[in-house]
C-alpha cells in the first residue's frame, strides 16, 4: 500500500515525583481560568481534572488511589497533541517541578486512502475483531487503554458527520494502542517506533471474487460485519491470511518507522524539553 499517512491522536504522559502543594495550585488556577470539572475517585488516580477550552481539552489525573500517602505523587495529563500545543504554557512548568516525563501509551493512526469496504483486517493474535455501527473493533470497550486495541473506520464520513469537514477522496483511518511494556522516557520516544505487524493484517482486497467459494463467503462476512473473528475457525483464519498476503498489505512497522520522528517530535519537545535520537549504551 502506497501513501499512508501516520499520526497520533491521543497521547498520555506522565510526570513523577510533582509535589502536593504545586498540584493544589496547578488545579485551583485551572479551575478558575477554564471553569474545569474537578472530581475526587476511589480507584485508579484519585484526583481528576478535565480542562475544555473550544476544541481543545486536557484532562489530568493526580495520585494513585493505592499509593501511600505523600507529599509527592504521579501527575497524568491526557490530551490531543494539537491540545500540547494549545495549553502549551500551562503544562511547561510541570518539567520544572518533576523528576522524570514518562511516555504512557498513544493512539498510532494510519491515514489509508482506500474505502474501508476494500479493505480487509484481520487480528494475528486472538482478538475478536467485530463490527459495531460500521466501525470495526477488536475486543470490548473497556479494554480501550490495552495494547493493541483498534478500531478501523471510515475517516472521510468521520469528518464529515462530526466536524463539517468535507475532504476529497476515500480515506479509512487504522487506530492502534501503542502501549510499551515499560514506560519509555519522553525523550527517548523517538528511538522506539511501535510494531504492530505482529497484531493485524491490513490488505486491500482486489478481485474478492477469485477466492475459493468458502473462503470468499467468510471474508466478505468479516467485512461487512456479518461475522465477527471468533466465528471463523483457526483453519479458516490462517488460510483467509495466507491468502490476503498475496494481496497489497500495510506493513504497519516500517511505514510507522519512517514517520515517527515526524509524528512524535513536537509533543516530545514541548513536555520533555528535549529529543534524543542517541541510543542509550
């Protein structure tokens, strides 16, 4: 596949050791300003304070809940990488009064400009892609946060019915959850492009009608959302793969590796202050 555009959407980092009184500021002037809503939860991080201002939000989490008591704690923020830029000056103090910028997890979205009808997804690791609404999904809502979690959608209708938006062309937007392990300094992020290939199969499915009968019946039901994953045997996905690869697929590492740098460097540089592209020793 040919000029897939990669981007990421919604980003999550955070900062170690920021110190009570600081936070106790840091949200009241918040409030104040932006008329945030601000909530007190028992599980998870226990403060939480949701910023919107226009387009923009912001949304900052303070103190896991299961930690003891301190005067020091984790700071979370959650936001669009346009929303960095936006609230850029309220978040750089946070570099100053912390010890570490921690890379959580992003939403890695790759821009295909094909249909989302030609295009065949399938998950390599036993995740239960299905079809809600016309979007694809692999597994449940709540695991929205896991690694891996997708959904493939129509981008060009997104735009459309959401923000007025009317664009040339076909677009299907691929969105994965990049979520490493170990959280990765935020400075180092640009050494460490996701890879997703192990996770799914993208291939843009031409002349559908040359598969085997059987073969053809299953994954015109996967596309359309007749079937969901977990009603195709193991026998059947693995010859639904075999095929597919004869066809143009996505090769989500590489184009994810190309473009990284490009993706990443702007929220990097403004909430960790640097970007080193040095492997470590």
């Amino acid at each position: 596949m040919e000029d897939i555009q990669v981007s990421i959407d919604r980003i999550v980092v955070d900062f170690t050791d920021v110190f009570w009184d600081f936070f106790n500021q840091f949200h009241s002037t918040l409030r104040t300003h932006f008329n945030a809503r601000f909530n007190v939860q028992e599980k998870g991080f226990k403060y939480h304070l949701h910023v919107k201002d226009g387009s923009h939000y912001l949304h900052i989490s303070y103190q896991l809940a299961f930690v003891p008591k301190s005067r020091k704690n984790v700071l979370r923020i959650e936001c669009h990488p346009d929303s960095i830029v936006h609230f850029k000056s309220w978040l750089l103090p946070l570099r100053k009064v912390c010890r570490e910028v921690l890379f959580v997890r992003c939403d890695v979205a790759f821009d295909i400009p094909l249909p989302i009808t030609e295009l065949f997804t399938l998950s390599l690791t036993g995740r239960n892609m299905h079809t809600w609404k016309g979007t694809r999904y692999s597994n449940q809502r709540h695991q929205r946060q896991n690694a891996g979690y997708c959904r493939v959608y129509d981008k060009r209708l997104e735009l459309k019915e959401n923000h007025g938006e009317i664009i040339k062309g076909e677009l299907t937007r691929f969105e994965i959850v990049y979520a490493p392990k170990e959280k990765i300094p935020l400075h180092l992020l640009v050494q460490y492009p996701p890879l997703f290939n192990e996770y799914y199969l993208c291939a843009h499915l031409i002349s559908p009608e040359q598969l085997k009968p059987k073969l053809h019946q299953k994954v015109i039901g996967l596309m359309s959302g007749e079937l969901e994953q977990r009603q195709i045997t193991g026998y059947y996905r693995r010859k639904i793969a075999d095929e597919m690869r004869k066809r143009p697929m996505l090769d989500f590492d590489n184009t994810a590796a190309e473009q990284w740098e490009d993706a990443i460097t702007l929220p990097c540089a403004i909430l960790g202050g640097v970007v080193s592209k040095v492997p470590v020793a």
